[in-house]
C-alpha cells in the first residue's frame, strides 16, 4: 500500500501546493485532489530508476568477463555489450525527459492558475521546481512496480476520476495540467448559444415552439411558411436587414430555440396542437391542419423538392393535410423552385370563397447547396453571398404577397440554423436559434 500511497501523495503535493500559495477568499476554481500526469511520471520514473540499476552491474560485470574470457570470439563479445550498453543509454534518455516532463507539466499548471488570476509568474516561478525535487525525493527509495502493474493502475485510477467527476463534479478526483493548458491556449469558438442583450432588448426571445399555435387565427386564411436554413444571424443588424422587407405589415418579430437542426422536426412541431400520454404511455398528438379542416378550412402543405426526403410523404399524411402538392413524386420529377410554389399560394387564396390553411417549407435556400459541392471546405464568404441573395428573394416574394393578402394571417419561421456547410459560415448563427416574424 506504501508503495502506491507515496506516489499519489507526492503527486498531490504538486497540485495543491501552488493552488494553495494563489488561493484567494472567495474564489472559483475547481480543483483535482491530485495530478493524474504526475502519478502516472513519478511511477515511470521509479520502473525507469529500477532498470538502469538491475542492468549497469551486469553491464559491468560482461565488460570485466570480455577481457577475461577467451571462449567467445571478440566480435560477438562485443555486440553483446554494445547491446547491453545501447539499452541502457536509452533507459538513461527515457529517464532525462520523464524528469523534464514532470517539470514542464509543474510549470504549465503553474501558468494555469496564474492565468485564471491574470497574475504574473515572480516569485512563484520557483514553486514546481521546488515540488517536484521534493515528490521525486519521496518516491525515490520506493520500491518500483512493474510496467504491466503501471498500466493496470493509471487505468483504474482514471477510472475511479471518472466516475467520481460524473458524481460529486463540484470536486474532481485527478487534475489533467496539460488538457487545461491546450484548452486555455486553443482558440476560442464563438459564443452562439446564448441570445446577446441587444436582440432582448428589441424583439421577442422565446424557448417556446408554440409560435404557430399561438399567432395562428381561425377566422382568416393562414399560411405557415417555414424557411429552409434560415438561423438568426450574430449580427443584429443583418437580421434587421432581412426583416426590413416586412415593415408595415408586421405583427410580431423575434426568435425561439429549436431542440433538434432538423426540417421533418420542425415541420411537425410548429403544426402541433397538442398532445396527451395515456395510462399506456401512448402517445396522441392533435396536428393543427387536422382542427382547420374539421371547421371548414381547406388544408394545404406545399413542398418543391421530394416527396421520399426524409419519408415527407409519409408523416405530412398523418398530420391530415387534405392536399399535398409536391414538386417531385418520382425519379423523373423536377424540383419546383420557390417562385413556383409562391405562384400556386396565390392562386389558391385567390379562392375568396373557401377558406385556407397553408404550410409551405422552402426549398432554395436548402444546404449543400448545388453550386458548392464541396460542403465543408468551399468559400464561406462566396457561399454567404448566394444564400443570402436566396433568401432575400424569398423574402421579397413573401413580402409581396402578404401586401396582396392583407386580411391573411402570415407565420414566417426558420426550421434551423445553416449546416451543411463551412464552419466559417456557421459561425455567423446562432446555434439552435431561428427567427419568426408574424404578417398581417
């Protein structure tokens, strides 16, 4: 038990040592109780301390015998005390960068705290060579375990961190120095998660996935229009670029959280009214189209693309559209651009007499896009430029016909943020967060 409770206790003394000559009242650092990389050192360098003793006197002792001895010819004497001798050069170099790395890895935890402070180094900058000298002094007449016994215990030791850490997080067992120092040095992504206080400030910001349930109105016609890879931009002032199409027939403009960034999702949940878990735990949803059409509206969803794409023409059945029009059935079909199925919207309310429910997904601005088969690695700032023009002249032809129908209720909401595309255009979204502006 020795054997292992000294060099846990010597690598707990590098770790703890420094946060303790840092530490300040009231602060917020998460700490490991030891450091994993230096256990794992401290008993790399005992096995490495171990096998240059055992083999430098038998080393000694052929060296002694190969002058002595005349049975065995010179040549092979030779290669086989320059073997002994190349072994043990490398154990020696093997046992020079462990002693380095255990001071390297002092030093870079060092800096990590002193960079969480914004402190600079001083007089601290003694402090791992310090700690080290004294944990290998205290390791140093322990008796070494074997390579395979090594192994065997940094794993189980990682082991009992991780469970550990997914228990009580608030205290880790192990600290990993050199992960915290590539994390702290690593570039940092763009914050995308969280909606910037401007955008609060000025529209509506909502979990919510209820949009269309909410600003939906049964006595008028209502077009749901859900935009193909339309995300809400980090820069407020391009979405009120693109929203500036709509003034003075706007209602209500701002931006909820989608769980999933997929189209067939979104497509069922914003159509949903609601839906009860019976005592079986089954489940009965109640689809929007479906309570239009049982108080006279006619139902229509519109779709320019597929009709098999993620087996649309399967789940958009069973939400209870009672026509679908798709712009391709079959192999042969060709895809309907938007300007088409805006074409067919406006004929359909052009039916004065009959009342209409419409849902319409967006096809143009879908993601790969067939200009730029490279998905990942095409020009961001080219592929920026083509998807916005796409989307402006959506926009343009939405715009244009809601000014045509002013007494029709239009919900305008993204499906999810671009995919599918190079990170440096994704970027430019927020993650999981789409827009929806609310016509007539």
């Amino acid at each position: 038990m020795k054997r292992l409770l000294y060099p846990l206790i010597a690598s707990a003394l590098i770790t703890i040592v420094p946060f303790l000559l840092t530490f300040e009242k009231g602060q917020d650092i998460v700490r490991g109780l030891f450091g994993y990389e230096y256990f794992a050192l401290l008993l790399l360098i005992l096995y490495i301390k171990d096998a240059i003793q055992k083999r430098m006197p038998t080393l000694v002792a052929m060296r002694t015998k190969e002058h002595s001895s005349k049975s065995c010819p010179p040549a092979c004497a030779g290669m086989t005390v320059g073997f002994k001798a190349c072994k043990i050069l490398a154990y020696a170099l093997l046992f020079s960068v462990s002693i380095i790395a255990l001071f390297t890895i002092a030093w870079l935890d060092l800096q990590n705290l002193l960079a969480i402070k914004n402190w600079s180094t001083g007089w601290r900058g003694i402090l791992p060579f310090a700690t080290c000298t004294l944990a290998i002094a205290i390791v140093w007449k322990i008796k070494p375990f074997k390579f395979n016994t090594i192994c065997f215990i940094l794993f189980v030791a990682l082991i009992f961190h991780l469970e550990a850490n997914n228990r009580y997080a608030a205290q880790p067992l192990a600290q990993f120095p050199t992960i915290d120092y590539l994390e702290r040095i690593a570039p940092k992504p763009v914050q995308r998660k969280h909606i910037a206080e401007d955008y609060k400030a000025k529209h509506i910001v909502t979990d919510s996935v209820t949009i269309t349930r909410d600003y939906v109105d049964a006595s008028r016609n209502n077009v749901i229009i859900l935009i193909e890879s339309w995300g809400l931009p980090l820069d407020i002032q391009r979405f009120e670029k693109q929203i500036s199409l709509f003034n003075g027939i706007t209602t209500a403009v701002g931006t909820h959280n989608r769980m999933y960034s997929r189209t067939r999702t979104a497509e069922r949940e914003d159509l949903m009214l609601k839906f009860v878990t019976d005592s079986t735990r089954h489940r009965d949803t109640t689809f929007l189209p479906r309570v239009f059409a049982d108080i006279g509206f006619k139902t229509t969803f519109l779709f320019g693309g597929d009709s098999l794409e993620h087996y649309r023409y399967k789940y958009i059945r069973n939400i209870g559209f009672g026509e679908v029009i798709y712009g391709k059935t079959t192999s042969k079909g060709k895809q309907l651009r938007d300007t088409k199925i805006i074409a067919r919207i406006d004929s359909i309310l052009a039916d004065s007499a009959q009342k209409h429910f419409i849902a319409w997904t967006t096809a143009d601005t879908k993601f790969p896009m067939s200009e730029f088969p490279d998905i990942y690695y095409s020009n961001a700032d080219a592929i920026d430029s083509a998807y916005s023009s796409k989307l402006h002249n959506d926009f343009v032809m939405i715009a244009d016909l809601a000014r045509r129908y002013p007494k029709t209720r239009f919900i305008i909401q993204g499906d999810h943020n671009p995919i599918l595309s190079p990170v440096g255009f994704q970027e430019k979204f927020y993650k999981r967060w789409v827009p929806f502006i609310v016509l007539n």
